[in-house]
C-alpha cells in the first residue's frame, strides 16, 4: 500500500490548535450535540427518524411474573425408561401409577417410546404422548393442580 505522506495532519505538526480555532473548540461535547443519546427529541430527530424509528414509545407489554404458570415438562420416553425417579404405584390389575401431580404442574411430552403399559396422572398431555401411552396399554388419567 502506497503511504501518503501529504496528509492534512502531516500539515498541521508542529501547530497548536491543529485546525480547530481556539482550544476549547476541540475540546468537550458541543461540536457533536451532546454526549450519547443527548438531543434525540430535540436537534438530532431527524436522525432519530432515519436510523432509528422505533427508539421512543412503547409496545406491548411484559405479563408478570407471578400470573405465567410455570410447567415441568417431561417426555414420556423418559418416564418408562428412568421410572425409579419418579413417584410410582401399582394399581389392583399390576400396572404401574405414575403420579407426576405430586412434583408439580407437569406436562407429559410425546417423546422417545413407551413399552409397558403405564398409568399415569399429570395436569396436561400432548396428543403423542397420549397416543403412545394408550398404544402401550396405559392410562392417561388428567388432574388439574
């Protein structure tokens, strides 16, 4: 790459202002409006406009913390293969209960295979998890917590 050595600051060494006037006038906010987001309502809204529309107002809203349900899910997949982790019984005809009501609100997911016939009590279900559970010979039983 070619150095280019008539620059405007090869010019200006040995100056002491290097262009800009007195020595306050190089020196704090005033030359750029402001520090940061400083006259966006005022001087600078027409940048506002153009780069960024969407700055001022607001939209939507954000729901509370305390009003969303919080839900474990679990796929039923690792229900049948790990069932020692979770709270089980066995009905009057042998098949065993799982009772997921008992560690919260708890939505069964129609992930990985079940092979036994399961009985098993949680507040919600998906359509595949349903499907898989009646295939094997289960139960599905649905309690609201």
């Amino acid at each position: 790459m070619v150095v280019r050595r008539e620059k405007k600051v090869r010019k200006q060494r040995g100056s002491r202002f290097y262009g800009w006037g007195r020595v306050g006038q190089h020196r704090k906010s005033g030359t750029r409006g402001g520090f940061g987001r400083a006259g966006m309502h005022k001087h600078k809204w027409t940048w506002v406009l153009k780069h960024a529309p969407d700055y001022f107002g607001k939209r939507g809203f954000k729901r509370p913390e305390a009003s969303t349900r919080k839900l474990i899910s679990v796929n039923i997949g690792t229900i049948a293969e790990s069932l020692d982790e979770f709270p089980i019984e066995r009905d009057s005809s042998g098949r065993i209960v799982v009772d997921l009501t008992k560690i919260g609100r708890v939505k069964v997911l129609g992930g990985g295979s079940v092979d036994k016939p399961l009985v098993v009590k949680a507040s919600y279900f998906t359509d595949k998890a349903m499907e898989k559970i009646k295939e094997a010979g289960g139960e599905v039983i649905t309690i609201v917590v």
